[in-house]
C-alpha cells in the first residue's frame, strides 16, 4: 500500500527470466531475441526459403512464411461490417495519434520497405470466398518490441464457426479436386510446399487434430510377463468370448514355466520377436529403437504379441502356430474393450491408444475370424472419430526439433510428434485400402492430411539423440526438406518425382485410391441426379489417375530398387483393378450368399448379372482384367518359387493373399461373362496337372502388351487351373475369410465345370 492506494504489481520482463540471447548474424542487422524460434523468424527476412505471392488481382504482396500469406488473403474476403469498423479505427487513430501506442506488423514479409503501420495498407473487398474462412484481423497486433513477439505459429486456429458449416468431413470439395487434377505448369523444387492447406480451411473433425511415446525390442522381463498374465486371468472376462473358441482356463493350463508353453516367456519373447520381423516394416508406427518392452503399456504390448503370435514363423511347427494363432484370436477378443475402458481413451487420447487401436484393427481384419472382421469395421470410425475428438497435431517440418535443455528431452519430443504423424497416416492409409479391397465405406479424405510425409529413414531409424543430429545435418546440407502429403499426391498425379521412404510411397498410393474412391461416388449422385459433370468429367478425372498409378510405380522402382517392396506390386495392382469394377459385383456375381452382415437375394444376383456382363465387354473390364493377370503373373511365374509352394497361411505381406483372390475373380469374371463354361473343360486331377494349366493359361493370356489385346484373344476362360491352385492354397488359413473365399472360388471352379 502506498499513499492509501494498492501497490501495482509490476509484469515481469521476459529479458529478467531469461539471459540468453539468440543475435542474428547477418552483417549489419545486430537484432537479438530471447527466444530461437524468433530469431529463426527474423532470418527468413534475410534469406527467405520460398516466397509466397498474393494472388488476388492486383495485388502484388508477398511473404516469406505461408500463414501470414494466408491471413493476409483473407482481407481480400474481410466483410464489410469488419471494414467500417476497422476503417473506423483507422481514422480515429489518424486523428488521436497519441491514444495508442504505434501498432507494426510483424517483420515477416518481402519488400524493399520497412514494415509500416496497418492502417497505411488500404483493404480491397475480394470476391466471395473456395468455403467459409476464419474472420481475424490481418495479422495480431504486437508492440515492436522482440522480446514481446507473439508466437504467431500458435495463432493457426481452427474454423469452428460459420453460418455454412458442415459438420461431415468425409467428402472430396469439388475445389480440392480442381487443386490436386490442375497441371503443374512449370517445375517447382521437389520439396516445396503447395500451400493447399492454407488456401482450404481445416475442417474441425479432421484426422490432423490428434496429439498426445538399451535393450533388444524382444527382451520381456520375468515381471512384465506377469504383469500380462494377472491381467488376462483377471480381467478378459469368459463370459464375452466367442463360443466355440479356446477357453482362457484351456490357455492358462499346464506348466507356464515350459519353454514350449504358448504362455512361457520364451514364446512371449519370440511373439515380439516375430512382430518386428515380420510385420514392423509394412506399417511403421512404433519407433523400434526406442522400444523398450517393460515400458510398454500392457495393453499396447499385448497388441504387439498378438500380431507376433498370429505372423509366427512355419518352422516352429504346426501346434505351436496354432496354439499361438489362438492365443492371439484370444488376446484381440478382449482387448478391444480393455483398451475402450481405459482412462487414456477419452479425448485427447494418448498415442499409444492409438497405436494400439491400429494394431488391433490389423489384426481382426486380416488375420482374424470373420466376426472380429466385422468388429473392426464397425470400430473403424470409432477411431477415427477419437482421433478427429483430440488436440491439435503438430503439423511442422519433421526436421524442426523443439528448444530444450535435454538433447534427449528434444529427441523424445520429436519421436512422440512424429510417431503421432505415422498413426494418422496409418489409419488412412487402412481406410482407404480397406475400402478398395472390401468395398467397404472410405470414412477419411485426402485433404484432412495436412501433415509432413514421413520423415527420411534414417532419421526415423537413429539410435541416439546424436545420431539425429548428425543425419539432420546432413539431409540439410543436401538441400533434403520434408515434402507435405498433400503436395506429393498432387506431384504424383502430374508424374513428378516425390522423395519419401516405402512407406511414404505407401501412404500416397493410398492417397490416389482415396482420391479415385470419392470420385466414383461423387459421380454415382451426380448420374442419379441427372446434372452436369465436372471436372471434365469421369473419363477426365479416370486418365489422370490411371496414368498416376504407373507414376507412382516408376516413382517407386526408380528411388528404391524394383525388388527393395513387394507391396508396390499388390498396390499397383490393386489400384487398377479397384478403379475399374468393385470387388463385391464380383463376388456375388461369383454366387456369394452374404456379404458385409446380409444375405444376398436372388434379385441382388440377378442384378450383379446384368452388371457385370455389361461390364465385360467395355474397356474397363479388359483393363482390369489386364492388371489381374500381370499381377498374377508376377506372383506365380517367378522362377525362383514354385506355385504349389505357395500358402496364404504363410504369407505375411498385407493384403496380398486377399488381391490374389480379388484378381483372380477379376479373371473369371471376364472369361466367364464372355466365353462361358470350358468346352470341354479340362482333367486336372494332380496338383502338376494344375500348376501346367495355370502356367500355360498366364504365359499365353498375361504376356500380353496392352489391354484391347484381349478383345480379339481366345480362350479366356481358361484359368481352371489357376483357381484350383488358389482355393487350394487358402484353404487352411489362418483368416477365416480366405476360407470364404476358397468356397467362393470352388463355385467358380464349379461354373467353368458346368
């Protein structure tokens, strides 16, 4: 107190908390800041990365950072209520110069000016604005003062306003499609951003809005084991699990200390064991050198040794694939629930919740029984919509690591950020295959990714905080930047290259299959509307994303070697087969009799028919029949194996066994439509009878150069040995629904036959 009056507490300058000082270095600046960031802010005034231009008419502004390019072009569209009020302001600073102090703009802009106050910049009402766009004034007021210097990264909000806001962000904006098909006209620099993602609002319910992660990653303790152990007795409750199924007491019985036991912690130890070998590499969201068992959440390393377990190697025998299989189907069973009763699932959820979603949603859908299939596709959008229910992702370069007293602090912090990048693209990455290969409902888009693809492998694959720094430095110095998804898609329909890992290559694949998938519907409610195409229309669109498929594939053989990813043949194959024709024409078409949870009715077979016979005689179909056979081909004539050696049980490529089923319908359906039964059909009574057959049948019909070869082409019908090959291939899997589908392909078998 003081003279009857309370004493004012004084705020606290920054510069008193903190002594360092970051000074920029170029000559004759002298400016420093207390803060790295900052100084990384001023010296893109000195040596900008990339200029970003206005591109509303006849303005000629430019920035050295895309977000005050993107707050600058929402001027343009300022309503005019917001205009008189600020043109209100403006004159009454004009004419009380001393009510405030001098507002500057920040100081990351191009010119040959120095910054000037805001009022000396007269706004321009643009047209109506590509969606509703958030209304904040051009840039936030800041004193000039550095150490006062508002983060303006942090002020990139979300738009939750809008009298036409939309709450579904699961369809393609027409002015996103416009963006991604219109020609690149000159050639940027590989790893430039497009800056789509400035121009198109972010959509609150996006997958981008989630955040939260010494010894060999196979290692368990004695103790964690028994950590999983209590949890399994006590917690999987019997009463839920499948009839039929292996009984929890059945697994729990006998000696748990014998090595042979599926419980012994030499099995748990080959379980995780099996997850890096064998699985890791296709879906990398689990950072390999940090792992650590013991410190895995229980519920997370129990996902691990499921997909272990289910992926164990054939040369531990049959009873102990079997007994492991089970093991797993009992894990998954109940792990769903556990993980959906944990405090960590509410929103924001934690990322190994959703590692562990992930995983678990692999599993009950690839290697699983059907009904656990069905399960994952119904919980599919529960992921999705956690995801979309979180915080905000970090969306900055993979490169950038935060400011921190620990180099090891920093580095946890960049491994948690980029793990958390992975996952969202790994759920996209499921859902938009998933829908291709099942005919299921694609429940993301592409433009919900506003995310950095995955970071350089080598990066991601560092054992220390030092060797991170050191392949950094490098990448930089090789002028390597992390190139936006959104803009490696667009790069990859206009047959540019795209520097990214295999599973950077993955996830564009992806990209352009979501991209076809929303598409065909949108032009599906387009022809049962009766309007106008746009786009130019389905041929247009279909050319593009044709051609971008064997882009991507040079793309792929070109960077990483044609022999370094066998995935790359089952997506490129997926990819031209799922745009021409949807596999569920095919199946009931083949005699299906239930399909996703329903019976199929004769009218549903009668429809499939008429069809798909259409069907076959367009170009589509000699298209995808094209496609089937060369991936067919690949994966049969190989000199170097055997055909009657192949066993889907034994495959542990995703999603090949399935696309080997898909393509061979694709086959038989063309041949069948077309030609009919086999007159007379052949005797293939031993396995060497049928392996010739096929051999013959894909040597003379699948060395073909280019797809109308087949209209003029007969005998295309003749792939009885083929299909016998595979019914018999996948009929002991470990997936009940390759089962299925050895029955769907005995009904083929039988129809050539009839």
């Amino acid at each position: 107190m003081e003279d009857g009056q309370p004493s004012k507490r004084r705020r606290r300058s920054r510069k008193v908390l903190s002594d360092r000082k970051f000074e920029c270095t170029f000559e004759g600046c002298g400016k420093s800041y207390s803060r790295a960031e900052h100084l990384s802010r001023h010296a893109l005034n000195h040596t900008p990365k990339q200029i970003y231009r206005c591109d509303f008419p006849n303005c000629y502004r430019s920035f050295v950072r895309q977000d005050l390019c993107a707050r600058h072009r929402e001027r343009h569209s300022t309503s005019g209520s917001q205009l008189q009020k600020r043109d209100q302001f403006e004159n009454d600073s004009k004419t009380s110069p001393s009510s405030s102090p001098a507002i500057t703009l920040p100081e990351y802009f191009v010119g040959s000016e120095e910054p000037k106050s805001v009022s000396t910049y007269p706004l321009t009402t643009g047209v109506e604005s590509e969606m509703p766009v958030p209304q904040y004034s051009d840039f936030p007021a800041v004193l000039d003062q550095p150490d006062n210097l508002i983060d303006l990264d942090s002020m990139s909000y979300p738009i939750f306003g809008g009298e036409t806001y939309n709450r579904s962000p699961f369809a393609m904006a027409d002015d996103f499609a416009a963006w991604l098909f219109k020609p690149v006209l000159y050639e940027r620099a590989p790893y430039s951003n497009d800056n789509f993602c400035a121009v198109i609002p972010q959509h609150p319910m996006s997958v981008t809005s989630i955040l939260d992660s010494g010894a060999p990653p196979a290692i368990i303790s004695e103790e964690k084991r028994q950590e999983l152990l209590v949890l399994m007795s006590s917690r999987f409750n019997e009463a839920a699990y499948a009839a039929g199924a292996k009984r929890k007491d059945t697994l729990l019985d006998g000696d748990l200390t014998d090595d042979r036991h599926v419980l012994s912690l030499r099995m748990m130890q080959t379980y995780i064991g099996s997850y890096w070998y064998h699985f890791h590499a296709q879906l990398p969201i689990l950072h390999q050198p940090t792992f650590v068992a013991d410190r895995t959440p229980n519920l997370l390393l129990l996902a691990i040794i499921a997909i272990g377990a289910v992926t164990l190697d054939k040369i531990h025998g049959h009873a102990a694939t079997e007994a492991a299989a089970e093991l797993a189907s009992f894990i998954a069973w109940h792990l769903r629930w556990e993980i959906f009763m944990d405090a960590d699932f509410r929103p924001p959820a934690r990322l190994w919740v959703f590692q562990s979603l992930l995983l678990l949603e692999v599993y009950e859908k690839l290697f699983s029984t059907r009904a656990l299939h069905e399960r994952a596709h119904i919980h599919h959008d529960t992921t999705l919509t956690l995801m979309r229910r979180g915080s905000s992702l970090i969306g900055s370069s993979s490169f950038d690591t935060p400011e921190s007293k620990e180099e090891d602090e920093s580095w946890s912090t960049w491994i948690k950020a980029e793990a958390t990048r992975r996952v969202a693209f790994a759920a996209f990455v499921l859902d938009s295959t998933h829908a291709t290969m099942f005919g299921h409902s694609a429940k993301m888009v592409a433009h919900e990714l506003r995310l950095p693809l995955p970071c350089d492998e080598a990066l991601w694959a560092a054992t220390s905080a030092a060797e991170v720094a050191r392949v950094q430095s490098s990448l930089q110095s090789h002028g390597v930047r992390p190139i936006m998804f959104l803009d490696g898609l667009k790069r990859t329909l206009n047959g540019q290259p795209v520097r990214t890992n295999a599973f950077g290559r993955i996830i564009l694949m992806s990209g352009l299959l979501s991209v076809c998938w929303h598409l065909n519907q949108r032009d599906l409610q387009i022809t049962s509307l009766g309007v106008g195409q746009t786009l130019g229309g389905r041929d247009k669109w279909r050319t593009s994303l044709l051609r971008a498929f064997d882009n991507w594939r040079r793309d792929f053989d070109e960077a990483l070697g044609p022999s370094t990813s066998e995935s790359r043949n089952v997506l490129h194959g997926l990819a031209h087969m799922g745009s021409h024709v949807d596999i569920v024409d095919l199946q009931v078409y083949a005699g299906a009799g239930r399909l996703m949870g329903r019976s199929i009715t004769a009218r549903d077979h009668r429809a499939a028919r008429e069809k798909t016979e259409r069907w076959a005689t367009k170009a589509s179909a000699r298209d995808a029949t094209f496609y089937a056979l060369k991936f067919l081909s690949v994966c049969f004539l190989d000199p170097t194996t055997q055909p009657g050696e192949y066993a889907a049980r034994d495959d542990y490529l995703l999603n090949r066994p399935w696309v080997m089923y898909f393509a061979a319908l694709v086959v038989w359906t063309y041949g069948f439509a077309l030609d009919g039964p086999l007159r007379p059909p052949p005797i293939l009574a031993t396995v060497a009878d049928r392996e010739h057959d096929m051999q013959t049948f894909l040597h003379r019909v699948g060395e073909i150069q280019e797809p109308n070869e087949l209209e003029a082409m007969t005998g295309r019908n003749g792939c009885l040995g083929l299909l016998m090959i595979l019914r018999d291939s996948f009929a002991k899997p470990r997936w009940e629904l390759l089962g299925e589908a050895a029955r769907l392909l005995d009904s083929c078998i039988t129809k050539l036959q009839s």
